[in-house]
C-alpha cells in the first residue's frame, strides 16, 4: 500500500513537472492538487516574472516595435501612453519599471525576465541592442537657427547683389542712350517711348525661360516645363494667400484671375507714375525733375511702414534722408544741367540748352506732375511688393522666376491695351504717332532693351530685399551716369556731382547693413520658433 502511495507520488510529480509550459489558469489549477512548496514555487515563479514586467509582454512588444517602425509617435499618444515627448521611449520604459515595483522581484541588471513564449517570428530579444530613436530634435539641433538664418540671408543678398549690378548697367546705358535718341537725333515721342518701353517687358519671362532651358538642357522637355509651370503656378498660389504652405482648398482654386486684376492694377500705377515724367520734362527745370523724381525712395518707405507692417528705424529714416540730399546737392549743385534717367525710359539733361528757361508758370505745373508721380511711384514699388511678391521665407530662385513672370504681364498689358490712347493723341494732334527709322531705331531698340533688363532686375531686387532699398540703390545711377560720362567725354566731375555721390552711396551701405541686420532677426526668430513648436510637438 505504502508502494502504491509512493509510486502514485512519484507519477503525479512528473505530471507535474511535464506542465510547466501550460499557462498561468493551469499552473494554479495544479497548484490546488500538488503539494504546499511545489505549487508555490512555480506559480510564484511564472507570476514574478508576469507582475515585474507587464510592459514585456508579447502584445506591448508588438506595440513598441511597430511604435518604432513609424519613426515617432504623436504628441497625443505620447501622453495617453505615460512617454515624455523629450526622452527616448525605450528609456522612459525603463524609468516607468523604476516605479513602486516589489523590490523581490526587480531585476538587477536592468532588464525585465525572459518572456513567457519565445518569439520564433525574427522579432528582436531582449537581450539584442535596442535601436536608437532618430527624433526630430536630433535633426533640427544639427544647425543652429542662427547658422541657418545666416545662411540664408546671405545667400538672398547674394542675389540682389548680382541683379543690382545688372540693373545699374542697363540703367546707364539706358540713360545714355535715350539722351542721345531725344537731343541728337530729334526723336522726342513719350506717350510712344513708353508704350514701347513698358511693353518690351512682355520679354523677360521668354528670355528667362531660355537661360532656364539652356542650364537644365539635359532634362527632357516635357519634364522641364512641367516642372516650371508647377513652380509658377504654387508661387502664384503663395502670392494670393501670403503663405509659404497654402491650405488644401487653396491648391484646388486657379490663381490667375488674381494675378490678371493685379497685373491691370499694378500696371495703372506704373502708367501714370512714369507718364508723370514724360509730361513734366518739358514743363519744368532738369535739376527739379531730377530731385523731386527721386524723393519716390522717401515715399516708398512712408507706404512701407502701413502696408508692409514695416518697423519705423532710426537708421533707415536716416539713409533716406541722406540720399535725398545727396540728390539735391546733385541736382542744385552744378551749373549744367543733371543728366538723368526715368525709371520707365526717356531722360533729362545732357542738352546744350534745357528747360531752365521755362518761365515760372510751366515750371510749377511740371514740378506738380513731377511730384505726383514720384509718390506714384512710391506706391507702385510698395503695392507690388504686397499684393505681387510671394511671402517672407521664399527661396530666391522661385522669388527670381515669379518677379520676371509678372513683369512680363505687365509688358503684355501695356502691350495690348495702352496702345488705345495713341490714335486719340494722333488725331488731337498732341503726339504724332511715328516709329523711329535707321539709326534713331537701332537706339532706340538698345534703350529700350536695356529699360527692360532694368526693370526685372528691379522686380527682382523688391521681391528678394524691400521697395525702399531698391529705390536708393536706383539713385547710385545718378553718380555711375556722371562717371560714365567722365569717362566717355573727359570732362572731369565737378565737386557737387563728387559730394552728392559719397553721399548716395554712404546711404546705400548703410540702408543695405540695417536691412540685412532686419531680416537677419526676422529669420533668426522665425527658426527659433519653429524649432519650438517641433519641439513641443
């Protein structure tokens, strides 16, 4: 009997000990029928290694690594799920095991137990490296936002460097050249010099498309236009809404009827800012036309400050003002007259004899047009900066592309509508329509040319910078003019023209330090607020 007790024993232990891979329920079945420390030792066993690691298990396991081949997890579930968006979740699992856990059955090496199952699905043990979360932060710490935001203004400036340069070398020849077409070959029409200077515009986007086209000949054409249809359509969309990052529906919604009612408006104010200078050059004195047509920078900067939400500075007001009187002491300084140029073609000065003679009536009348349109003019440069240009923080390269787009809009509405008015001037008899012929065509064709490459590198430089630095950076044509002529005639540059000059050009650095300086900041602050918000995310 005692045999048969001990053998029923010894069978129900390896009964027993064949069970140790049921699960939890059976273990605590058994448990009831075995004897007192076999059943406490295993179901404290398998309940230690369940209770010490409830983050280890086979579902949880799962859930992590899936959590880690989406590369992040959202700023909501980081917070229902216990993680600090700042630490590294595998890192916050560790310190959440760290907890009121029962010290007895805490692991000492900083790993929890081995799982229940084993994992035959090339799943990662726990004992394998654990992979490192690459986080946004990691990423944006890379470069600091003072880095970056120096970076890219040096490059925005870099461009404006260049297409200044341009501009003032076409504005030269311009000026040069419509002297020469007004007082030495007699050909003296505006209202038609205008319209062929202004529509001469329609040219830029074409020739951009061929430089474009020339440095990306490898790419196939298809390809290539598609590709710059799709950047002047997104930048035209940033136009309208003011926002680098347009919304959904915005994307959906065409932007040309946008940009078609800007294009007119712009236009208008261009019209009447440079007519203003075609009707007041034989009313008034070379030198009043030259100074009072270039207070547009001052105008320019008093429509930047309610339309452009600019800050009133200390420093810009005063390179203003500088520049102004740089041009007075230009313009009132000499005995001859000034040789200057319009923005929108034709030129003053550089005759024998000019309007100073006019009696004083005229020159009051041409100092009043003259005036309007130089706070046209002033508007027109802040206008197309607002309601043309694409937002602060656009590349300078889709900046460049857009700018010369519209001017060519503006070509082809000057083009193909404000031919109307030349019947009605030929018929009244105030402008007898006439095209150049011979030589006078061929110089006209060059200044008119060179107004148009002017013109987009201007566009250009209020896209890229600001109205106010592009118009005084126009002003150093008035001393580049006087060199040219130094140069080309030997006559050497009075003292006025001389003082004048340094002047300009001392306004010019200093507005183009403290410009630089403003959208320095402006970027530096716009990074650091981003790299908070991805923070916080």
């Amino acid at each position: 009997m005692t045999k048969n007790n001990e053998a029923s024993h010894v069978k129900f232990e390896a009964q027993v000990d064949s069970s140790s891979t049921t699960s939890l329920d059976d273990t605590l079945n058994i448990h009831n029928t075995s004897t007192p420390q076999q059943s406490t030792s295993n179901s404290s066993s398998r309940l230690s290694s369940r209770i010490s690691s409830p983050l280890t298990s086979p579902t949880s396991q799962s859930f992590r690594r899936d959590e880690k081949t989406n590369g992040h997890l959202t700023a909501k579930f980081e917070k229902e799920a216990g993680y600090d968006s700042g630490h590294d979740p595998d890192d916050q699992e560790d310190d959440d095991m760290s907890g009121p856990r029962p010290s007895l059955h805490r692991p000492t090496d900083g790993r929890s137990h081995q799982p229940l199952l084993h994992d035959d699905r090339g799943r990662a043990s726990y004992h394998s490296p654990r992979p490192t979360m690459i986080t946004r932060k990691s990423h944006m710490s890379t470069r600091s936002p003072d880095t970056a935001a120096r970076l890219e203004t040096r490059k925005k400036y870099t461009y404006a460097g260049f297409f200044l340069l341009l501009s003032l070398v076409a504005f030269t020849i311009q000026t040069e050249t419509a002297v020469y077409i007004q007082h030495t070959l007699k050909w003296n029409k505006a209202y038609a010099m205008l319209w062929l200077t202004h529509g001469s515009w329609s040219l830029l986007w074409p020739t951009q498309l061929l430089i474009l086209r020339i440095q990306k000949r490898k790419m196939p054409w298809k390809a290539f236009w598609r590709r710059h249809v799709h950047i002047v359509r997104t930048t035209a969309q940033m136009v309208v809404t003011q926002d680098l990052h347009p919304s959904g529906r915005t994307t959906q919604k065409s932007p040309v009827p946008y940009i078609l009612k800007m294009t007119a408006f712009i236009t208008t104010a261009l019209t009447v800012a440079g007519g203003s200078w075609y009707v007041a050059v034989d009313l008034t004195s070379a030198s009043d036309l030259t100074a009072i047509y270039n207070c547009s920078a001052f105008f320019a900067y008093a429509f930047s400050v309610p339309l452009l939400k600019e800050k009133l500075r200390f420093d810009k007001i005063f390179s203003v003002l500088v520049a102004i009187v740089g041009v007075l002491v230009v313009a009132y300084g000499d005995a001859a007259p000034t040789k200057h140029g319009g923005k929108s073609g034709g030129s003053v000065g550089g005759a024998p004899t000019d309007a100073e003679n006019e009696d004083a009536k005229n020159r009051t009348v041409g100092n009043i047009v003259i005036g309007i349109g130089s706070v046209m003019y002033g508007l027109y440069e802040v206008m197309y900066k607002k309601l043309a240009c694409p937002p602060e923080g656009t590349s300078p390269g889709r900046g460049m592309i857009f700018a010369n787009t519209f001017g060519s809009l503006i070509g082809c509405f000057t083009f193909f509508v404000l031919w109307i008015p030349l019947p009605f001037l030929h018929y009244l008899g105030w402008e007898k329509f006439e095209l150049p012929h011979g030589r006078a065509a061929w110089m006209l064709t060059i200044s008119v040319l060179a107004n148009a490459t002017f013109s987009g590198c201007f566009l250009v430089l209020i896209s890229l910078t600001s109205p106010v630095l592009s118009s005084v950076a126009a002003l150093l044509t008035i001393f580049l003019v006087a060199i040219v002529d130094w140069v080309r005639t030997g006559q050497p540059l009075s003292a006025a023209a001389i003082a004048g000059g340094i002047l300009i050009i001392a306004a010019f650095l200093l507005l183009s330090w403290s410009t630089y300086r403003e959208m320095d900041e402006e970027r530096r602050k716009k990074l650091d607020d981003e790299l908070e918000s991805s923070d916080s995310d």
